[in-house]
C-alpha cells in the first residue's frame, strides 16, 4: 500500500518557508503500515496541480495534499480539484458555522464574503472537520483511492492527520505491521560502519533492510522490518537488534526511541529534582533552545545568558579579567569559570558553559576555527573538555550543542568526572 503527498503553495518552491508537514505526514502513515512512495511539490496553479493528480493517482492508493485551501485568489486547490473530479463546490453548513465560532470567539470581527466561501466544499467529499482553522479538510474517494485534502498550516493539518486521516486510512485499509529500531552511534564514519556490516546486511531476511542516517551528532542505524506477521516479525526484529548492536558495540551510544538528548537529560533532571542554567558563547543560546524546546522544560531550566561580548562574561558571570587576560575567552579556565558563573548566578544544580570560535573569523583569541571549549559543571565537580568540530559556523554550532547535552547527561548518569584543574 503506497501514498503520495502533494504540496501546494509557491512559498515552498521559492524557499519562503520549509516544508516541514511532508516529514510529518510521512512520520504518520509509516506507524500504520503506510509507505510513502513520492513528495510532490507543485505552484498553486491550476495546470499543475491536475498534472500532480493524474501522476499521483497512477503511482499510489493514498494521496494526499496540503496547502492551497487558503481564502485567497492565489489559493486555487479546491476549484482544481472540482475540475478534476468533475464536481462541483457547494456550501457547507458544519464549516461555516465553525467559521462564524472562530471569529465570533477568538478573531472578534464580521465573516466577511471571502472568508464564507472557505465553507464552500466538494459535492461529492467527505468533510474532514478543522477545530483550529476556518479551512476545512476534505476526503474524496475515486476510482478505490483515497484523495485527502488538509490545510497547510502545520498545527492544523497535524491535528487532522491524527484526527481524521490515520482513523480513516486505519479503519478502510488492510496493512502491514512495520516495526523500526533506530541504533544511534557515535565516533565512526557511515562508509567505515556500512563495510563493517556489510555481510551481515546482505543476508537479512525477507522484509528487513537497514539504513544508514549520518548527520554531525553521528550516524543512525535504522533497522526497519514489514510482515503480515506481527509475532514473526516482532521475534525476528529482537535477534537482528542484537546482532546489530554487537557488531558496533564499540560506538553504540543509545536508541533513537528513547528519546532525543534534551529529553533524556531533561527526565534525568527531574529524576534527580536538579536545576539547570546555560551560559553560551559561540553557541548563542542555541543550547538552551534545545533544552526548552521540551514541554515542561520549566521545571529543571532555570535560564541562561548569552555572554557573546567579554564584558558580560566579566560583568554578569563574573568571570576575572585576569583569566580572560591570560588565557583568551576562548580557553579551559574561562569555560570553568563561565559554568560556576552561571551554577551561582541562577543558583543551580547543574550549568553548561560554551566558548568557542565558530568561525568564520577568530576575532582575538589564540585558538583556530572550530575550537570549542565546554565545561558541564556539577555540585562540586567541573567536567571540562576541548573539541575541534572544524567548518562550517553551523556545524561547529550543532555539534557543540549535542555534545554539551552529552556531557550533562555522562554527568548525570555516572560518578561525575573530577575537575580538570
């Protein structure tokens, strides 16, 4: 059983936006057995979007559009898909009587003509019902596929694909069981681990495949298993999990399902009932974006400061002169001394202290591009280490913040190292 998504809307062609809701969509219909064999990005034009259907309804059972259902004159999805299943738009009373509750509600201004006609649905379509939004989803079946039609704003769409889309697919759809283990390794390349597995690859068995996912926090293996038999498969996924993760055993670090680092750190705070405080550099406050990006974040993360500039390093973190002097802000001792800074000054538990030349200039340091110095205080203890995470800005960025996460959560779990001083 195979699916396509669609997207409409020119702001993703020219670069105005990411398109974020096809790795969601994706994400999704993967739980529930569904593969999805082509992203299709097309200009809310009329031509184009009838060339994308034709050429999606050939490839796959289930497809599915997002954007285009806008109140707009450039908004022409619905008018395009009446074309193309010869019907016609009529006005529905659920939809705008739902859109009378959001601006008599929330918007507290008339419902103007245009947005009445975002009521106006295909004849023949079921309607799929937005809380958040005035743009209803819409589900037409034809020829035995499914056409669903959601709005492209990311937090309404989600909400219909959980609501509406998984229940429908679920509920007409015989599928699959797909199961995923996502191996998480760190400290050797994807060519050198891919020649390691080679032979073990080549002889997985029927519905099982692996591959292979590197970004700069390292590479993940993802071991993906499809059987019509859920015990089969579930007992054939367990073997080859531990086979997978004898064979790199020596740069195994963790399973994706557990969570990403600020999660893991984050259970690991409110486990212990320990307070957080960040204080960054050459990250910028990226770190502590990371960290609040969980919700209930509020309960271990007390703050930060961004000590971009030396006199907030001296002046808020207390950081002495004399050491800035010495060493450069770019040293162990000013790293140290930016950690306890910021443990007292927010009186915590735990502190993250970052600096570093993310390049692409060093400014007046002595230490090269992509030298990076992190220091994880905590209680009485000082972890400090230095890194060398090369170029680009962004990748030195990145890999600064995965690692000052995975010192916290070292520090965490184990008897935390002693100072280096």
């Amino acid at each position: 059983m195979k699916a396509e998504i669609i997207t409409i809307g020119d702001e993703i062609l020219i670069g105005q936006i990411t398109d974020t809701n096809s790795a969601y969509i994706c994400k999704q219909l993967n739980t529930i057995g569904i593969d999805v064999y082509q992203i299709t990005s097309v200009q809310d034009d009329k031509k184009h979007i009838l060339k994308a259907l034709k050429e999606a309804e050939h490839n796959a059972d289930i497809i599915l559009m997002t954007g285009g259902l806008g109140p707009t004159k450039d908004d022409n999805t619905k008018e395009t898909l009446a074309t193309y299943f010869n019907d016609k738009l009529v006005m529905d009373d659920s939809v705008l009587e739902n859109i009378h509750r959001i601006f008599d509600n929330y918007l507290h201004r008339p419902v103007t003509e245009i947005n009445r006609n975002q009521a106006l649905v295909l004849n023949k379509a079921q309607v799929l019902h937005n809380p958040f939004g005035t743009a209803p989803g819409l589900l037409i079946t034809h020829n035995k596929k499914l056409f669903f039609s959601l709005p492209g704003v990311p937090y309404e769409m989600k909400n219909m694909v959980q609501q509406e889309v998984l229940p429908i697919i679920s509920k007409r759809i015989n599928r699959p069981f797909i199961i995923h283990k996502t191996l998480l390794t760190y400290g050797m390349g994807e060519s050198i681990i891919a020649e390691r597995l080679s032979s073990w690859e080549d002889k997985l068995p029927k519905g099982f495949k692996l591959a292979y996912l590197p970004n700069v926090n390292g590479v993940r293996l993802r071991l993906t298993g499809k059987s019509e038999n859920l015990n089969l498969l579930q007992k054939n996924m367990e073997l080859l999990e531990t086979e997978l993760k004898s064979l790199v055993s020596d740069v195994f670090t963790g399973y994706e399902n557990n969570g990403e680092i600020e999660q893991l750190t984050g259970t690991l705070l409110k486990e212990k009932n320990y307070t957080l405080a960040t204080a960054e550099s050459c990250t910028g406050g990226a770190v502590a974006a990371r960290i609040t990006s969980v919700s209930g974040a509020s309960v271990y993360f007390k703050g930060a400061v961004v000590s971009y500039h030396k006199t907030i390093k001296t002046e808020i973190l207390k950081v002495p002169q004399d050491l800035i002097d010495k060493f450069t802000v770019v040293s162990e001792p000013v790293a140290k001394a930016m950690a306890i800074g910021i443990k007292n000054l927010y009186k915590t538990d735990a502190a993250i202290g970052i600096t570093g030349n993310a390049g692409p200039t060093t400014d007046d340091t002595d230490e090269s591009v992509g030298i990076v110095y992190i220091a994880v205080a905590l209680k009485e203890n000082v972890w400090v280490e230095k890194y060398n995470f090369g170029q680009p800005r962004i990748r030195v960025i990145e890999k600064s913040v995965f690692k000052a996460l995975e010192m916290l959560k070292t520090m965490l779990l184990s008897e935390p190292p002693k100072s280096h001083f």
